[in-house]
C-alpha cells in the first residue's frame, strides 16, 4: 500500500513525503515545461555533478531505471556472449535480468546467513575462466562485504559492478557506496530512498573512459545526434525526474538518518521478540534502511496477523531467481543455495519511511508482541495451517540490537 489512510500503516508512505515538497516540485516540474528541455539537458547535468558529489566518485551518468543501469555498466565493461558473471540469487530478477540482456550467464553464490549479502567464503570456488564481472548487491540497503570481495576480483582479473539499487548514502567505513567498486547502479524508483515519480537510474564510477562508454550506449551509441559508432539503446532520462530527484537530494542525508532512528527503534521494541532482527554494522556498515527486514518460521500468519491490526508488511523477495521459472534453464533445484531459500521462505519487511511516528512504531511493536503471546494452538485455531512456513532451521537466537554509527558527512573524500 502506497498512500496513507486513517486506520492502516502503510508499507510506504509516498503522500505524506509529497505533501511539504509539493510547492517546490511543481515549480521544478513546470520550469522544465517551460523551458521544453524534456531529456539530458540542464536538470539531467546538475543532477548527475551533484549526485557524483553525494557518492563521493567522478562520474554519475543518468538513465532511465535501474535495470537499463545494470546492462549499460554490462556493455561498458564489454561482458557479451559466452561471459559469465557471479551474483546472488536473493535479489529483485533486474539484477539477473541485465546479465541475461547482454548475453551472458549468471552465476550465483549463497549468502552470508546474517546479513543476506554474497558470501565471499563461497566466491572463489565459482569462478571459472568464463568468468567476467562480480556484481555484489547492497541488499535492503547494507552495503555488501566488499572488502573480501574486491580483493578476489583483483586476484582474478574480474570487474566489479556495485547493484546499490537500494542503497543511496549508505556507507562502508568512510566511504560511500558507489565509488567502490569498477562501477554501481542505481535505481531511483519511486519508493526508493531516494526516488523520482516514475522511473530512474544512474552509474557512478571513477573511470572517464567506462563512463564516456555508459553514455555512449544510453543514446543509441551516438556521441552526435544520426551518428551512430556502436548499436546501443534509448536508456535516457526524461528532465523532469531530474528535477524532482535534484530536490529530493538536498534532503537524503536527513531522511536516511530519520530512517535509522525508526529502525533503532523498531529493533530495541523487538529485540525479545521471536522475530529474527536485521543486523546493525556498527562504525563499520553504515545502512540506510531502505527496507527494514525481519525473519519468522510462520510468516504467512504474522502477516495475516499483522494485516487484521492495519500494519501493511512485504516479501522481499519470495522465489530466489534460482527457483524462478525463467532460470530453470539453469538446472538449479531447491537446495542449491540454502541460505538464500531460507531468506526467501521467511522474510517479512515492515513498513519503514521518514514520516513514521512514534504511535505508528509502538502500534507495530506491541502487535508483533501480541502475536507472540496468542501461542501457536491459538493462532492454528484462528489462522488455519495454509501459509505456515519454516525450512526447520532457524539455528540459534542472536544478539540483535547494536547501537547505531555516528552520523556521516555528506560528501566523503573521493578515492
């Protein structure tokens, strides 16, 4: 659900971002009518400078969403046929989907069992002489473990593409994610932290000559408008989502600190629930909370629970695209990548945005804490057995509620 109603809480809240940013919006959006620059002009060019500055790297190129990002830092790097690239496969399909797009296969890794991100124990032993690229997600927003992962790349000759779809201002140490890597994508879709009213992307990268590549393909491989030096694709940016998106920048900072204290919140409330937490990095990981994530053996029947008291959750995400119908060509088979099937079977997102209240967080608490309490012959008598899931090993409890990392820069030195 997308929009706010008196008596439910939405898993995002779109409306009540827009209301204070209303006015400044639909002057943007009017000035560019005005002017009838309607892709790659002014806006597109402030937003790209000042969106490199915010990630702390060279370059930002805009497109049009995050998936065309994905397949042009793909063609930048020249991975085609024959070329495999290594991801997990507890990610939205686009990650695979770009892959596909350009030809190549790919190869998926298990993940780390806390923090749902590629497992870089198990990186090295998929790595074949196919292999081209590593493309590591920030998944719900925390950053991946590049540090392992950067240093097998560089051992193996292989690039690495951040997919920071989810992650805008989410940082590992002092550095931004979006300048680690060879290059990253980002995706600017509309419940994105920071999101445009349709559809956008962008690709950071500290190289000139992969980003005069990216820009290249983005606009039908020409450089000079019926001049075409490579077959390329319409992956531009329409002006008015950077408008929008220049005015919502100047308010990410604020908005991804807001969205850590919601989630500090939310995991001190249910630290002794039977919920398992997302995992706080630190000094080391700074998240953003794009997605506040949490795990339970019985899923389908919190959620059930939670839709009677008005609390709207999600599933990111379902089917691990191992186990989705358009890579069964792959010939894996349920087992193959336990840990992401795991996170697939009980995942559960609650709602999480800026504009959460106290109330709102307390109602979620106390309902998670109510579930707890009815007991499972209650819920079994209420709820019936249709929907109960558990892969039977949810291995032993943790210790979930860290404190946060202090507060960022905005603009971290560049590498």
């Amino acid at each position: 659900m997308l929009t706010s109603t008196s008596t439910t809480i939405p898993l995002v809240d779109l409306q009540a971002q827009y209301i204070p940013l209303k006015d400044e919006i639909l002057a943007a959006i009017a000035s560019v009518l005005d002017s009838m620059h309607l892709y790659q002009g002014p806006q597109q060019r402030a937003f790209e400078e000042e969106f490199a500055r915010c990630c702390g790297c060279r370059e930002a190129i805009g497109v049009s969403n995050g998936t065309d990002a994905l397949e042009l830092a793909l063609r930048a790097l020249g991975v085609g046929a024959g070329d495999e690239v290594i991801t997990q496969p507890n990610t939205f399909i686009a990650t695979a989907e770009a892959i596909s797009a350009v030809g190549a296969v790919p190869v998926f890794v298990d993940v780390d069992d806390r923090t749902a991100g590629l497992d870089p124990t198990q990186l090295e032993a998929r790595i074949t002489p196919h292999a081209r690229a590593i493309i590591p997600v920030h998944l719900y927003s925390r950053p991946a473990d590049l540090g392992p992962i950067l240093a097998i790349a560089r051992a193996h000759s292989l690039a690495v593409i951040e997919d920071a779809c989810q992650a805008h201002g989410a940082q590992l140490g002092d550095r931004r994610v979006g300048a680690l890597g060879d290059l990253a994508c980002f995706s600017f879709y509309y419940s994105k932290n920071l999101g445009a009213y349709g559809e956008a992307g962008a690709v950071t990268t500290d190289d000139p000559l992969l980003a005069e590549r990216v820009r290249l393909y983005r606009d039908h491989g020409a450089r000079v408008r019926y001049h075409h030096e490579v077959i390329g694709r319409n992956a531009r940016r329409d002006e008015i989502q950077s408008a929008i998106l220049r005015i919502k920048l100047r308010h990410l900072e604020r908005w991804n600190e807001e969205r850590r204290a919601h989630a500090l919140r939310l995991s001190e409330g249910l630290a002794a629930s039977a919920l398992e937490l997302p995992v706080f990095g630190g000094a080391a990981v700074y998240d953003i909370f794009h997605l506040y994530v949490v795990h339970h053996p019985q899923r389908q029947r919190l959620r059930a629970f939670l839709a009677e008291r008005g609390i709207a959750t999600g599933i990111h995400y379902p089917v691990p695209i191992h186990l989705q119908p358009a890579y069964a060509w792959l010939g894996h088979g349920p087992g193959t990548f336990p840990v992401a099937e795991r996170w697939a079977s009980q995942c559960l997102s609650l709602p999480m945005y800026v504009e959460l209240t106290a109330g709102q967080i307390e109602r979620m608490v106390t309902a998670v804490h109510e579930f707890d309490a009815a007991g499972s012959p209650q819920l079994l008598a209420t709820y019936g057995q249709q929907g109960v899931e558990s892969d039977g090993h949810l291995g032993h409890r943790r210790s979930r509620v860290h404190r946060l990392a202090p507060r960022r820069g905005a603009h971290p030195t560049r590498r």
